[in-house]
C-alpha cells in the first residue's frame, strides 16, 4: 500500500494527445503534497485542466493542514500537566 493518496477527482490529461497526466498526491504518513506529471516531462493543460490541478492541490493543502492540526493537538494531549478546562 502506497502512502500517497491520488485526488480522485482530478483528471488533467495534456491536450497534445500525449496521452500525459497531471496528479496530485497527499502523503498520508507527512503530510507533503506530490504534484507528478505521468508519462513525460511536461505537460499542456486547457484551462480547465489547469483549474483542475490548481483546486487538487487546495484540497491536498487543507488536508495536509488538517493533518498537522491534528498532530499538534495529539502531541499537545500527551504532554504531562493539568487537564485542559
């Protein structure tokens, strides 16, 4: 099982027919984002693959966030001292 995470919704194909893709990927284990071009090493985009890669990676980003929220708020929970009120 991989740590990363693909954004299912994103479906960013390059608009020369090359058959590339865009992904964006969260790491589950760190957090980090993975931004990939599939199959080559560029990619062309329509505007509206574009505003697809772009909103992927606003979403990875909130959930990364999310993720370190949580963590801190764990590691704040095992710290020794009074209980929070």
């Amino acid at each position: 099982m991989s740590v990363f995470r693909s954004d299912p919704d994103l479906e960013a194909r390059d608009v020369a027919g090359t058959e590339a893709e865009a992904d964006v990927a969260l790491n589950l284990v760190t957090g980090n984002i993975r931004l990939s071009i599939l199959w080559t090493q560029e990619i062309q985009l329509s505007a509206d693959g574009a505003e697809q890669v772009a909103k992927a990676l606003q979403r990875a980003a909130v959930e990364s966030r999310s993720m370190a929220k949580a963590e801190a708020l764990g590691a704040a929970g095992d710290q020794p001292g009074p209980p929070a009120v």
